[in-house]
C-alpha cells in the first residue's frame, strides 16, 4: 500500500458523505485557536500564506490515489490547519479540475483569509467553500475563536460579504454553538445579521461532537439546536449528531491499522466512528487499535459520546 502523507480517507461525512482529504499545512497551522478544535491547540498561530508543503508532492499522491478512478462525493481540502494559508492551493486546484475534472472539490476553512484580494479568483474551481462563524460580536470571537492579534469579526464578516460577491460557487456557512457562550439573544441577533449580509447558500448549525481542546465546553442539545436554528430564520440544516453511514472497504491487513491512524491522527473518533467512516466491521477495528493502544501509539478520551481515540504519536514513526 502506498503510504499518504497529505491525502486521507475516504471517510463518510455528514456533510460532504464520501470525502477523500487533502491536508496541505502542517499539525497545527492556523490563523485561529478555537476552544471547540478537534485537532488540539494551534502551534503557529498566523496568518502568513507560504508553501507549507511541497506542491510536488501533494500532487504526486493525489495522482497515485485519482488514477485508480476511486468513487468518492467530494475532494476536500481540510485536516490540520487552515488550508488558505498554503500560497499555492490556486495550483493544486487547477491539477484536479485539468486532470481529474468528474471530480467536485470542497474546502473546509474558517473564513479568515476568504477577503483577500484573489483568494475568490483562487478558489474558484473549489465547487464548495464552507466557511465558519460562531459569534455575534467581536468579544466572542476573541474568547471562541481565539485569532491572531488584530484580527476583528467585522473584517471577517466583511471578507465572507466580498468572497459571496466574487465567487460563483456554494457556500454552506457552518454556525457552531457553544452552550452558554454563543447562544444568548445579543450573540445569535449578531450572527442573524451576519447570515443576511453574507447571504450564503445555506447555514449548517453545528455543535461539540468530538473532545475539543476546553473539558469544559458542552454540546448544545438537539431541542436548543432546533430553538436557535428557528431564532437564525436561515435556509439550511443541522448537522450535529452522528450519521448513519455505511461503506464497503477493500482495505485489509497491516493496511489497516496505517489508515485508522490516519484517520485519529487528525479528528478524535470513537469505534462506531471508524467502522463508519472507514467502512470496517468492529471486529477488525477493535483488534487494530488494542495493538494500537498496547504499543501506546494512540489515547483515549472520554466523552459522554463514548471514549474517543487519539493519535499521540506522528504516523511516519509508526511505519
């Protein structure tokens, strides 16, 4: 099996279903270091767009993986960071949609840098961007989102108003509720104000699923979703909650255990998570990582979801 650095999965998404990864910026490079982060506490906080990692290579293993023809909904850039930040993510685009043009193509992105002068011309063979905004007033934003010094949500608000306007694409806005946080009357009547000035496509009101970086931070119930998507007044949906997904994989082997670690490598999962996503039978992931977990490659977490596993050590030590 060929060993993937930067391209992931398949794996079943509630939004995207079948999504195929591309993580293009190193763990974790982000211009934001939200409290509710799946992949842990951002190490190079910034906002400076640079080759992260080698277009070469990124290219060479999504030719390995396309030229087999895998049946997939989406290529999706995501993973461990903020994937505008790569310089040449234009480049990558441009591969995909020459070479592999059945393909659609999603981003996963915080919104930060979607203002940016040609980031709407870069990003315009991507047929969907998914932006995020989780506060109201620019007092939550510094405590939820945690940007860079100097970053302000009008300026970000702004950017998605000029990216909507210049980028002929879907934007599905995902909104992301923090009990006691985001869900007062001031910060849900900021973002309302928000939607209607962006005008994306949809919204996707969305809510803690996997352990974030703050213990403390809870999930908001499906009755305070619903109670909030009414006050928002917003086309779209709720995505929070775990999917029913399922999907027949050929993976098999020592395989398997290099793409279970792949995949908690970048998003905690519980075992129904991976046999989902991943499409094994509980049997084969269980054995995987109770070896995984008696070699202390992997931690687990606990969540009222269930326990969750965890990469704690870098994939390329374990292969």
């Amino acid at each position: 099996m060929f060993k993937y650095k930067y391209v992931f999965g398949p794996v079943l998404s509630r939004r995207l279903k079948l999504s195929l990864g591309l993580d293009i910026v190193p763990l974790k490079t982000c211009s934001f270091d939200c409290i509710y982060c799946e992949c842990g506490r951002t190490t190079v906080l910034t906002t400076r767009r640079k080759e992260y990692i080698p277009v070469s290579e990124v290219l060479k293993e999504i030719d390995v993986y396309l030229s087999a023809s895998p049946e997939v909904d989406f290529i999706t850039f995501s993973g461990s960071g903020e994937p505008t930040l790569h310089l040449k993510i234009a480049e990558i685009i441009d591969f995909i949609k020459k070479k592999y043009p059945s393909y659609r193509l999603a981003l996963l992105t915080n919104g930060s840098l979607l203002g940016e002068d040609k980031m709407a011309e870069e990003l315009s063979g991507i047929d969907v961007v998914l932006p995020s905004l989780d506060a109201g007033t620019q007092k939550m934003f510094k405590i939820i989102n945690r940007p860079l010094q100097g970053m302000n949500l009008k300026s970000i608000i702004e950017g998605l108003y000029y990216f909507r306007n210049h980028y002929s694409g879907q934007i599905w806005l995902e909104v992301f509720i923090i009990p006691g946080l985001n869900d007062t009357e001031e910060e849900l009547a900021g973002i309302k104000r928000a939607l209607n000035y962006i005008k994306p496509d949809k919204i996707q009101l969305n809510t803690l699923d996997r352990p974030g970086i703050d213990a403390s931070i809870a999930a908001a119930s499906k009755n305070q979703l619903k109670k909030i998507f009414h006050i928002l007044d917003y086309p779209g949906e709720i995505i929070a909650g775990g999917g029913n997904y399922s999907n027949k994989s050929k993976i098999e082997g020592e395989d398997v255990k290099y793409v279970i670690l792949q995949a908690i490598s970048r998003r905690p999962s519980t075992m129904d998570d991976l046999c989902c996503s991943l499409g094994l039978t509980k049997e084969v992931v269980e054995k995987y990582l109770k070896e995984l977990y008696e070699k202390k490659y992997v931690e687990i977490k606990k969540s009222t979801r269930g326990d969750f596993f965890t990469c704690i050590r870098d994939i390329k030590f374990v292969f």
